[in-house]
C-alpha cells in the first residue's frame, strides 16, 4: 500500500508535539481535544494517559466517540501572526483500539521516545488504552514562504 502521507508532512507531523483529535459520536455531534500523538509509517498513535480526567480508558468521550464512530480527523498546525508561516496538516482516518500486543508495545516505545512524561507513567492495563488512527487521507498546506 502507497504511503498516504508525504514526506513533508511526516516531517512537519514529526516536529510538532500536540495535534487536535476531531471525533463524532453515532449522532455526529464533533468533540474536539488537544492530544498527544506519535507517528508510525501512515498510523498515528495516542493512549488514554493518566492525566486527571472525569472517567478512566474506554468510558472518556473521546473513546466513546470512537467506538460508535470511527471516523476521525486529526489537525496539526503552526500559527503565527505572521500569516506567511501559517502551516497545517489534515489527516483523515479510522480509529481502532490497538489489541496486539507487539503493535501495542511499539506504539508505546514512540509514545515514549517522543514524550518524557510518558517514561515514569504507567500505562498498562484497562485505563490506558492505545488507539492507532490509520490515515485514509491527507492534506498539507503551508504559507509561500513558511
């Protein structure tokens, strides 16, 4: 299967360190969430971390949003008031819940290699689940001279 992200945007979603999750639930009511994220060839990856939240692993809106409707988009930008740098990556994609565990293990190990935080918390178990958003489509846009 052809990559569905360019190397342009694999670089830009590499540098950046927070994106925003777009889900909807079976309605198609939007819920929009700054999130964590790590990039694996055309997957992005995020966990349910612990940081404090209402519910815990598959009961938080996001989780449940994805579980009636895996559709999801995900935004990384760069704002500037200097519009000439404006940049944006727009991934479209269908979320899952990561079941095996090599998949899993390795989504952590990016996770981690890319977030210190992440190396002291204890992930495992039921409240931390990995979710992989494997990217259907892809747009990249950047200002001329950005």
């Amino acid at each position: 299967m052809a990559n569905v992200l360019s190397a342009p945007a694999r670089t830009f979603l590499a540098r950046h360190r927070i994106g925003h999750l777009a889900t909807a639930d079976a309605a198609g009511t939007p819920h929009v969430i700054p999130f964590c994220f790590a990039l694996v060839d055309d997957t992005l990856y995020f966990v349910v971390d612990s940081k404090p939240k209402r519910q815990k692993g598959l009961a938080i809106k996001r989780m449940r949003n994805i579980a009636e409707n895996p559709a999801v988009a995900v935004v990384v930008d760069d704002y500037d008031d200097d519009w000439t740098r404006l940049a944006y990556v727009l991934v479209r994609g269908r979320a899952t819940v990561v079941g095996d565990d090599a998949v899993r293990s390795r989504a952590l190990d990016a996770l981690r290699d890319k977030y210190p935080q992440y190396r002291t918390m204890a992930l495992d178990g039921p409240d931390h689940p990995v979710v992989a958003i494997t990217a259907e489509g892809a747009h990249f846009w950047r200002a001329s001279s950005a």
